[in-house]
C-alpha cells in the first residue's frame, strides 16, 4: 500500500472547496485495513478497534458495520463508539472475527480501559455493557459499586519481566502508570474477593507501541500468555480472555519494513495451540496500524524562506494539527503538489517543514521536497492515526483542520 491513501488531485479538489487544511479519509482503505488483518488471524482472536487512534465517527462506522469491538479510554470514546455500534449493521457475507459473533448486544463489543478512569465513567461504560480493564483496586470498586448484576472485568497487568523495550510511550517493565503491577496481584485479588459482583475473567497486558517486528510481538504475547497461566493456577482464576492491547507497527518511510501480519498471525495460531490450558479469546487492539493509512493531510505553503542556508517551508497548519513528528522525532512520509493537482517536476532538497506558530517547536519534519512557492501543498501520508485529535488544536486559536471522507 502507498503512503498516500488519497491523490493528488482529489486533495487538489479538496482544497479547492474551502480554505484551510485538511485531513481526508478513504473509506476504501479503512475496509481494505480491517479485511487483511481480520483475515489473518485465527478465529479466537477478536479485534478491537483502539479509538484513541482516530474517534472519526465515519471511521468507526466503516469498522462497526465490518464486526469491529471498540476499545476505549474515556467516556467521550465510549459514548461514539456505542452510537456507531447502535447504527452498523454487519454486512452479510463479510468475515467478522469472533467480535462479530459477539452475544446480544454492543456489550461484547465494547472495552473500557485506561489509567485515569472516573467514577462517572465506569458506571456510563457499565450501563452501556461495556467490560472494563480495571487498572487498581479502586476500578473493581467502582465496578463493584455501580454494577448491578455480576461483571466480568479484565485486570491490567503490568509485567515484571519478559517484555523488551518499547518506545517511550509505551513498553518496557519499568515504573508504570499503568495496570497493577505483576509483583503486586497478589494483594489486588486478595482484596478483589470482598468484591461480591466482580468476576475477574480476563487479563489484559499492553507492552508494546508502533512494533514492526512479527517476531518480537509474539514473544511479548508469549510472556503474557505465561504470566496468565501463572496468575490463573496461582489464584485460580477461570479466564476467558486474554487482551493482548494494540502496538501493531507502521512504516512511515520509504526504508522501513511494514510489519508482516500475515506471520503475525500464524505466531497467534500457533501460540494458541502451545497454551492449549486457555480455551477462551485472545483480544488484539489496534489502533495505528488499521487507522494510520486511511488518512492524509494537506496543508499550503503560506512562505519558503532562507536563513543561514536552511530552507524553511513553512505550512498553514503544524503541531496544532499534527503533533506526532514531534513527540517521535520522526516525520510523517510527505510530497508536494501544486494547487491544480499537479505534481512539481523539480528536484527534491533538503527542507525544515514548519507550521504557523510562534514556537520553535512546530516542526514537522527535515524532510526531502521539491522547489516550492506559496500556494503550493505539501501532503502527509499516514496520517489516519495519531493525526487530527492528538494535536494542540486551540493553540494560538487557528481554525481547527476539517475532515474529509472520499470512497
Ligand atoms: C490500552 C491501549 N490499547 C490499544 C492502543 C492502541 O495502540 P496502537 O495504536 O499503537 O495500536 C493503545 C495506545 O496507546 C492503548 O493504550
């Protein structure tokens, strides 16, 4: 798959509509994503869409109608997932993964996690069947508290060891926010047994972020499959699911090998069948790799200036619509066009891309680019996660990016 979901032209017309950037989404894409990982994956393994990658309603639709679980970190996520699960009706004849199989209603269909969660939230998430992950003790109370018939809750482990280093936003076995720590389960099941209305049925482990390498997420998933055997015959725990989180990686330059689903999969299949002692569902979520390839954004040079031999180009929008290149160092794959859509033939060069704000930070890269004059654009692929509602939006109060859907 290209870098750019959506082409130079159409972004061209696009831009043409009204002024401002953008981000626009194919649809296509998005259901191409879903149905090459669904169809990679053994049957007990159920998707979930992670909704921090991208909450775009039209998104969670196209994924609602293809049989996506949805998991969610606030009550805002859980709010429109529930209205896109409401409204899809699964397509006949489209594989749906176990989550499509689901039970009755969205409640199979719908996960709560994350470090931070209020007591309003939980007893929303309840009422609208969700599961939670609780992440402390404090989570199995609220769920004690508010549910009024027996829950099944998953418990956040944070792991002791086995698990290698991630990025820096996630991973590692270091101090943690989040999930109880494995050393501590112990104490946080002796305390869960007064919890008369809490069933701890699954776990749920998250130690991974933008991994491209098959191999090394199977060994994490090894590790947390081996850390819930342990847990289930120490504290004899009857579980049915194991939530293996997101972390699926993506190549955001033209060097970088994409993750191989496809032998991600098979290690899945063939871990399922090693823990033969767990018959219940494996859980993935993803929220990068499905989303990060439906989107692009396009902004317009607004000036191209020299200082001390750099070239500066700077952009109509920047980490107020975009702040990933600078949370990683790494910029979003990119190209130019001119405003009719065509393309601009001259050499690419070196260029610092920067937005409009008075800092120092809105950086969007040092990337190659063609000669370029204001009123050209500069398009970033990839750009369907982690884009429009991680960025500092209100900063400096410039209009916020619209949102665009093209089959
Ligand atoms: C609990 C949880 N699940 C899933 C995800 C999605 O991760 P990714 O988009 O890297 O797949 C995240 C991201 O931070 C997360 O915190």
């Amino acid at each position: 798959m290209s870098f750019f979901a959506v082409s130079d032209q159409t972004l061209a017309d696009l831009a043409a509509r009204a002024p401002g950037p953008f981000f626009a989404y194919s649809r296509s894409a998005a259901r191409e994503r879903w149905d090459r990982l669904a169809a990679v994956l053994p049957p007990r393994v159920r998707l979930a869409y992670a909704v921090k990658a991208n909450p775009n309603p039209g998104l969670l639709a196209t994924f609602a109608r293809k049989g996506a679980a949805f998991d969610c970190a606030s009550g805002g996520e859980l709010d429109r997932a529930a209205r896109a699960l409401a409204k899809a009706r699964p397509l006949a004849g489209t594989r749906t993964t176990a989550a499509g199989r689901g039970g009755p209603g969205p409640g199979n269909l719908l996960f709560y996690g994350g470090p931070g969660k209020r007591a309003e939230e939980i007893r929303r998430a309840l009422r609208l069947g969700a599961r939670i992950h609780a992440e402390s003790v404090e989570d199995l109370a609220l769920v004690d508290r508010f549910s009024r018939k027996p829950a099944a809750v998953n418990l956040r482990v944070h792991p002791a060891s086995g698990i290698e280093e991630g990025s820096r936003i996630i991973g590692g076995t270091g101090p943690s926010a989040f999930g109880v720590d494995e050393e501590n389960l112990a104490r946080v099941l002796h305390v869960a047994k007064r919890f008369t209305r809490v069933r701890i049925e699954g776990i749920h482990v998250f130690a991974a972020s933008n991994e491209r390498d098959a191999d090394k997420l199977a060994r994490t998933y090894d590790t947390v499959l081996g850390l819930s055997r342990k847990a289930a015959e120490a504290f004899g725990l009857d579980l049915r699911q194991i939530d293996l989180g997101g972390g699926l990686g993506l190549a955001y330059s033209p060097g970088e090998e994409e993750l191989d689903v496809e032998a991600l999969g098979r290690s899945l299949g063939s871990l399922l069948e090693r823990h033969d002692w767990f018959r219940g569902e494996l859980v993935l979520e993803p929220g990068r790799w499905l989303a990060g390839p439906c989107g692009v954004y396009a902004a317009r040079v607004v000036r191209v200036k020299e200082s001390r031999g750099v070239r500066f180009v700077i952009l109509e929008g920047g980490i107020n619509h975009l702040l990933r290149p600078l949370l990683t160092g790494q910029p979003f794959p990119v190209r130019a066009f001119r405003a009719d859509g065509s393309s601009i033939e001259e050499e690419a060069g070196p260029a610092v891309l920067t937005g409009p704000l008075c800092t120092s930070l809105d950086r969007l890269g040092d990337v190659l680019l063609p000669g370029l004059d204001s009123g050209d654009f500069v398009a970033f692929g990839r750009t369907g996660a982690y884009g429009f509602t991680e960025a500092m939006s209100r900063f400096l109060c410039h209009p916020l990016p619209r949102e665009y859907w093209i089959p």
